[in-house]
C-alpha cells in the first residue's frame, strides 16, 4: 500500500459498500482511516492487489489486543471474485499477523455480503457475533490461530 493508491483504494470500498446498500462513512470509523493510510495503519498493515494499474482487492489488519487482530477492509471488485486474488490477501493477512503474534484474527461483515460469509467460513472462521466493534455490521466472525 503507498499513499498513491488511496484514492482507488476508497473508490473501490465505496462501490463495494454500495453494492451492499451500505453507505461509505456512515458508522465507521475504519472508513476514515483509509483517508489517512498508510500512516493509519502504522501499527497495523494494509494491502492492495493490483492488475493493470487497477486496484482490484483491499485488505488491512490491525491491532485490537495483544494477542487479537482484526481483518478490515477485504473488499474485492466483483470482476476480481473467485480468481484467488481474495485468498492471496487473505494469506498474506494471517501470515503477518501471525508473524506480530496473533492467536485469533476477528471480522465483521453484514449478511448482505453472502459470498464473503461463505468465503470467510470456508478458510475457518466461525460466527462470533459478541466481537461486532462496526456500527453498521451484524455479523462477527472469529479465526484461531
């Protein structure tokens, strides 16, 4: 992630949360931060994928405890879904987290978003609902490490 990539990366959150019905800023303070990456994420990390200059994938991980990182902003452009290109963020994700520490990386996300659920609960994260830190999601999801 590089300053330069700040504007295609809130591009691309923005029309992922709109294809949800969900609105960019609105209940989110991880919203704002991407604003200010990368030094937003200096303790934590924060990747994009690229193809052809187009940002095509986000992910970022930050610290919530010691031992307890979260994944934030996994979003990917509908073009890019099902290509591994979410599972290639999500390794390197775990990798550095792990390599920081972590014994649990947590998530929220919102029912709507049906296909991340399914992508989240196929690479071992279960339903952990009591976790849920964003105000606009409904659903949490918790990986042991």
């Amino acid at each position: 992630m590089e300053a330069r990539d700040v504007p295609a990366v809130i591009e691309l959150v923005i029309a992922t949360l709109n294809e949800f019905g969900l609105e960019f800023g609105t209940g989110s303070k991880t919203d704002d931060e991407l604003r200010a990456l990368p030094d937003s994420y200096a303790t934590g990390a924060f990747w994009v994928a690229i193809d052809d200059d187009l940002v095509i994938g986000t992910c970022g991980v930050f610290p919530l405890a010691p031992d307890t990182y979260e994944l934030r902003k996994m979003y990917l452009r509908p073009q890019s879904r099902g290509r591994g290109v979410g599972k290639r963020l999500l390794d390197v994700a775990i990798e550095w987290a792990r390599a920081k520490g972590a014994r649990r990386l947590v998530l929220d996300t919102v029912d709507a978003m049906k296909q991340a659920i399914a992508f989240y609960e196929a690479h071992g994260f279960r339903r952990d609902d009591e976790q849920i830190r964003g105000a606009r999601c409904n659903r949490g999801y918790t990986l042991e490490l």
